[in-house]
C-alpha cells in the first residue's frame, strides 16, 4: 500500500509541468499587459455597399428556381397526368 501511495506522488509530480511551478508570468501574460501596436480607429459614418453576390446571384437563382417550378408544373400536367385514365366504377 505504501509503495502504490508512493507511485501515485511520483507520477503526479511528474505530471505537473515545470512552468506551473515557476513565480514568473508567462509571455502570454507579459504581452497582454502591452498596449496594441495598431490602433484601429472605428468608422462608423462609412455606409456599405451591398455584396454583389446579393444584388445579382440572389434574385438570378430566384428566378430560375421560379422558372423549374413552372416547368415542371406544365410537364406535369400535359404529359405525365394525361398518360393515365383514371376508369369510372362499375
């Protein structure tokens, strides 16, 4: 019992990491502490446009998902309905 007691220390000792145990901050630290190198000033008055990818793919892709479904609605109803009678019961 002693001797596993003892493994489990040492495999925890081990498993801490040198850096954990040091005073010092860490770079990341130091460097957050630092000001910014680059300053971005905000622009809010500046309007966008819009994307063209908006303004021409949008309504283009509506239009031909408009026209496949009118297509289809023709096709539908001269050639694939009428290709089958429907027979009265009697």
């Amino acid at each position: 019992m002693k001797r596993l007691a003892a493994l489990v220390l040492v495999l925890m000792s081990l498993a801490v990491p040198a850096s954990a145990l040091s005073p010092t901050p860490t770079v990341a630290l130091q460097q957050a502490q630092d000001e910014p190198a680059v300053v971005i000033e905000d622009s809010e008055g500046v309007p966008e446009a819009e994307a063209w990818t908006f303004r021409f793919l949008v309504p283009a892709l509506m239009v031909i998902t408009l026209g496949l479904v009118v297509g289809l609605v023709i096709w539908y109803q001269q050639g694939f309905k009428s290709r089958y009678r429907i027979r009265d019961a009697e």
